[in-house]
C-alpha cells in the first residue's frame, strides 16, 4: 500500500485556532471600530457628503487601508506568528509536537494556515458588516470595499508570511518579534546610516539626505508612506487639475509585489522548518549557518548607528572636536563594534566567557571597517575628484544656501559658457580641498580669519553685518545621456575671498550675477509688463508701504529692466557684509501681475495672481529716478540702504551722511 504525505491535519488545524481565539477576537474587535462602526458614524453624519459621492466614499475607505491596514496587519502579523508556532520555543513542547505522527509539512501548513484564519476569516465579516452598513445609509458602493478586502488581505498574508519565516530561525519567542521589527526596517536604516558615513568621509557626498532607495524593501515603511488614495483624471480633462473620476491606492502594485513575495517566504519558511533541529528551542539563533551573520549583521550596526552616536556626542563636548576627524570616528566604530560583536556571542552562548574564542572573527570585522573607512578618506574610487566635462553636461544648477537680498532657490546655466564656468568653480573646489577644510575647522574653532564675527553698528549707527560665513552649495550636473551628478559642499566665504576673482567665492559670486542676474528668474516665461495689475514700495525696513497704481508699476518694471540691462540690480550678495548693507536699498518693491504661466499656477484655464519683489540698489539710476518721478520718493519717505538704523538722518541724494 503506497504512502501518502500529507500537508495539512485538521486537529491541529483547529487546535491552534480556536487555542488562541483571543487574538483573532480582539483583531475582528480593532477593526471593527476602525472600519465599519467608524464608516457607519461618516454616512450617518448630517454633513456627510459620502451617502451621494462614491469618489468621496472611495478616498475615505482607501485610507483606512493606508493607516489602519498597515498598522494592523504589522502588528498582528507577529503575534499570530508567535502564538501557532510557540511550541517552537520550548523545548518540552518541541520535541513532543515533533514526536507526533504528522510529517513536518504537515505540522507547518496546519498551524500555518490556521494563523492566516485570524485574518481571513474576520476581513469576510467585516466586509459583509461595512456592505450592509453601506445598505443602511441608502448608498452601496461595494467596489471601495472589494479594494479594501483585497489591500489587507494581501498585507495580511505578507506581514504574517514574514513573521513566520523570521520564527523559523531563533528558539527564543521574545527574539521573534525583535527580529521581526528589526528586518521590517533595516534596509533604509542600513542605507541611512552608510549615508551619513559616506557624508562624512567623501568631500561633496550631497546624497545623504535624498530618498531612499531601499524602501521597496522595507514594506511597512513603503505601504504606510505610499499607500494613500491617488487621484485618477478624465482623458484630456487637464492632468492633475482635470476631472477626478476615481482613486486608487497609491503604490498599489507593491501589494501585488509583497503578496508575490509571500509565497516565497512560505516556501523559505519551510525548508528552515524541515532542517531546525528540535534541540535549538530557546537558542537565539536556532540555523547555526546564520550565527556568524548574526554576529557580523549585529557589530556593523553597532559600529555605524552607536559608534557614529558616540563619536557626535564626543565631538559636541569637546572643542577641539567641533569638526570631523576621520580617525577618531574610526575608533568610535571599532569600539562599538567590539561590544556589539561580543554581546552578540554572549547571546549566542549563553555565556559571559567568549573573549578567548571569538577574537578572531571580530580581526576579520575590524579589517573590513579599518578598510573600508580607508577606501573613503583618500578616495580610492575617484568620487570627490571626478568632475564632468563640459562636453558631457547639458545644464548645471547651483543652490546656494543662502543669498542677500533674494533667495533664489536653484540657479539654471544651459549656456556653454557658463558651464565651463561652473565647472572651473566645481574643478577649483576639489583642487582646494584641503584649505577649504582648514578653514571650516578655524570658522568652529572660532579663529582670527573664520570665526563668527557678530554683527556690529558704527558710530554713524550703520550695521556692518558679518565679514565671513559658511555657506553649503549644491552642484546638479544634468548630463547629454540623461544622469546626473550631485555634490555639495560646506564652504568658507570671506569679504577677502570674494574679492580674489580666481578663488573659488569669486567665482562662485561671478556665476551666479552672469548676464541678467536674479531678475531673469523672477519672472514667469511668457510675462510682460501689460500682465501688471499693482504693487506697493515699502518704507522703513518693509513696515510701511506705499500702494502703486498700474501704470505706476508699468512704469517701474520698465525702469527695473533697463537697470538690469546695465546689471545695476539684481545682485545677489553671498555675504550680508558691509558692502551689501552700503549697496541695496531697505526698500523693497513688490509687483503684482496675473497670468497663467507654465510653471507658475496650479488651475487650469484661470487666472492666477502673483508677485515679485525687487530690491533697488544704490546704482540703479533708472529705478531710483523713476520712484523719483512718480513721487513714491521723496525728502519724507527716503530711499534708505539696509546698514542704517530707523532712526538715522538722511540727505537728499539718500546716501548716508
């Protein structure tokens, strides 16, 4: 008589679920409050709008799966997972669960699929209660629903899938859910912290805080974040500011993509079940190939999140610390990798005496970081001296951190020339590294040429602002095949710097007051002086202003672009020093105008209304004559350059006295 194996026992089956009813009982109850009870409270509302709109009703459903599914299903996963297979975890209850007649396959399906139970089984009553509380309020959408059933049972079937697979390789069910929260994150934590090591070690390294790209593989931090309802537009209708038709949960394929993965996971799941020895119940680690993982996964995230903790906190406390210093972050690695590396073999052994045996392993790893730290800090890849050629870029954008008097956000180059420019900038950056460094450390350490100089008045009361400073800058390279570079750096700029027009500031400030200046951004293409509607000057610092006519504001805008022509405004100033507060008028004119504009309104087919603010100078002839005409400016309401107090007396030319 031939043999069959079986995959599945009934009385195990119903053993584990109805054992642990609890947890499936206070699931169904979570939910039900959460879902049809709290559905049922927005369509019975006096001023609820859902009973007549299904796009309305379809949003709503679509984020309680965002929030409440997610959470849910990551939760509950876990406890669902320790509580069929927590005779896993005892040794007592092993060895007996496994002397029985029943083939593992048999014992894994069976208490498997009776832990999905807790989830299936209470998704089908709470979308027959949401259908008929839908019934009840006259308005039955059941398509939002049938989306809501599909979205948390394929997150159910993932979280509980992985739940279980991580069970299968640690005896200690307390391990269990610190393993399960762990791997449901480390991936973006992982790439977090490598980030912010490469952003200490490699000079212009701008990628530290972009987004993730391993969040795919992180699926709770993934669904949560990029569940939420996206629109769907009518063909033709005006893109996202066309007719809604319907929604959708955002990311929605990734459901389809972990679901996919689950069945993986059941399958890896398993195969370790079929190989876990009975006698590993209350080990840390039941797979002994994955100890040595174990131990070398728990010190390298030891050395990257607590050793760069530590080194922070060191460097925060003492001085002489206050800007990085490779080594001694080195150190801080090493030394937190050296206890996460032991604590991780007292765990594994169960005992406090490993120092004797291990040693070796933690040589391999210190060799590993000492290397890899090393590679970093003298740039054995060439990523901080590669710099693109001018042939190979298409556009440039710089971003400085800060400019006076206008903040400008990216600056566009597409010409040839400027280009070039950019890159003997970029090019003279690199070359200056180490005096650029230097000079950041004197700037902390507060000496004589970098220090924080505070802001002083003269004996005339005019403010000088500050000589020195640092800025960051951030480089993006758009190249002819499509890719794009990014740095950034943390650089001194110094009144003396900017003068230099061979260093680095000098050419930084040369570049970005290139032809046209600020003002060829500040308005829209496609923008003419016709488009003005009004605007205002204002006086003393801004607090008060002056109301402009149209044709005021025409005449103006005229007199600010022939300005401009001759770059007598416009300027941006890298530093708010003294030349600046000698030069730019505190007297900012504001133009509004109203238009649609590529870039610039988010209706369609309607007018919009802008502004712009401009800040006339100490050489902008045309503007200051203009005001002068049009009687904004007068001996009582006086141009007055930033550097002077309120309360200073001014000749009639406004220049100061």
């Amino acid at each position: 008589m031939r043999l069959k194996t079986s995959f599945f026992n009934r009385t195990v089956f119903t053993r584990s679920f109805f054992r642990f009813w609890p947890i499936w009982a206070i699931y169904t109850l979570i939910w039900a409050f959460l879902f049809p009870i709290a559905l049922g409270n927005s369509l019975f509302s006096p001023y609820s709008t859902m009973t007549t709109d299904s796009l309305a009703l379809a949003s709503y459903i679509y984020r309680i799966i965002q929030y409440g599914g997610v959470i849910m299903t990551f939760v509950f996963g876990v406890v669902a997972a320790m509580a069929v297979f927590s005779y896993l975890y005892s040794p007592k209850s092993a060895g007996m669960m496994h002397a029985l007649p029943i083939r593992r396959e048999g014992l894994f399906f069976s208490n498997y699929l009776a832990g999905l139970c807790f989830f299936l089984i209470p998704h089908a009553v709470l979308f027959v209660l949401a259908l008929l509380v839908e019934a009840g309020a006259g308005f039955v959408s059941p398509a939002p629903l049938l989306v809501w059933l599909g979205a948390v049972t394929a997150m159910a079937v993932f979280f509980y899938s992985f739940a279980v697979f991580c069970g299968m390789f640690t005896g200690n069910i307390l391990a269990l859910p610190v393993f399960y929260g762990v791997l449901s994150f480390l991936t973006p934590a992982i790439e977090y912290l490598i980030r912010s090591v490469l952003g200490d070690f490699l000079f212009g390294y701008s990628n530290r805080y972009s987004d993730f790209i391993t969040l795919a593989f992180s699926p709770a931090a993934k669904l949560l974040t990029g569940l939420s309802p996206q629109a769907i537009y009518r063909e033709g209708s005006g893109g996202v500011n066309g007719e809604v038709i319907g929604y959708i949960p955002g990311n929605w394929r990734f459901l389809v993509y972990y679901f996919a993965v689950a069945l993986i996971l059941i399958a890896a799941a398993l195969f370790v079940y079929q190989i876990r020895r009975s006698e590993s119940a209350g080990d840390l680690v039941s797979v002994r190939g994955m100890r040595p993982v174990f131990k070398f996964g728990v010190s390298a995230c030891a050395a990257l999140a607590l050793g760069q903790m530590f080194y922070y906190f060191i460097s925060s406390s003492i001085p002489s610390y206050a800007f990085f210093n490779p080594w001694i972050l080195l150190l801080c690695m090493l030394l937190l990798g050296f206890v996460g590396y032991f604590a991780s073999e007292m765990l594994l052994r169960k005992s406090f005496r490993v120092f004797g045996q291990s040693y070796k392993g933690f040589l391999i790893f210190s060799a590993l970081l000492v290397l890899f730290t090393t590679a970093l800090e003298y740039d054995f890849f060439g990523y901080e001296r590669a710099v693109p050629s001018p042939e190979s870029v298409q556009s440039v954008s710089l971003l400085p951190s800060s400019t006076f008097p206008y903040y400008t956000g990216q600056l566009l180059f597409e010409d040839q020339e400027e280009i070039r420019a950019a890159i003997a900038l970029h090019g003279d950056i690199v070359e200056t590294k180490a005096s650029i460094e230097q000079s950041v450390r004197e700037y902390y350490a507060g000496g004589a040429d970098y220090s924080p100089k505070a802001a002083e008045y003269t004996s005339t009361n005019f403010y000088s602002g500050s000589e020195s400073s640092l800025i960051t800058l951030q480089i993006l390279y758009t190249l002819t095949d499509g890719n794009t570079v990014r740095r950034q750096y943390t650089l001194p700029v110094t009144t003396g710097g900017l003068s230099d027009p061979d260093g680095f500031a000098g050419r930084l400030d040369e570049l970005i007051n290139s032809d046209g200046g600020v003002l060829s951004g500040l308005f829209p293409s496609g923008f003419s002086a016709e488009d003005l509607t009004g605007g205002t000057v204002g006086f003393s610092g801004g607090r008060q202003t002056t109301e402009i006519s149209r044709e005021q504001a025409m005449a103006l805008y005229d007199a600010v672009m022939a300005d401009r022509k001759e770059n007598a405004i416009g300027r941006l100033y890298l530093l708010d020093n003294q030349e600046y507060y000698s030069a730019v008028y505190d007297n900012p004119i504001e133009l509004y105008f109203s238009g649609v504009y590529p870039g610039w309104t988010y209706s369609s087919g309607k007018y919009e209304s802008h502004s712009v603010t401009i800040w006339p100078e100490t050489g902008s002839e045309h503007t200051i004559e203009a005001l002068e005409k049009l009687g904004i400016v007068n001996p009582d309401s006086p141009l007055v350059v930033k550097g002077v107090s309120a309360g200073t007396e001014w000749n009639k030319k406004y220049y100061i006295d």
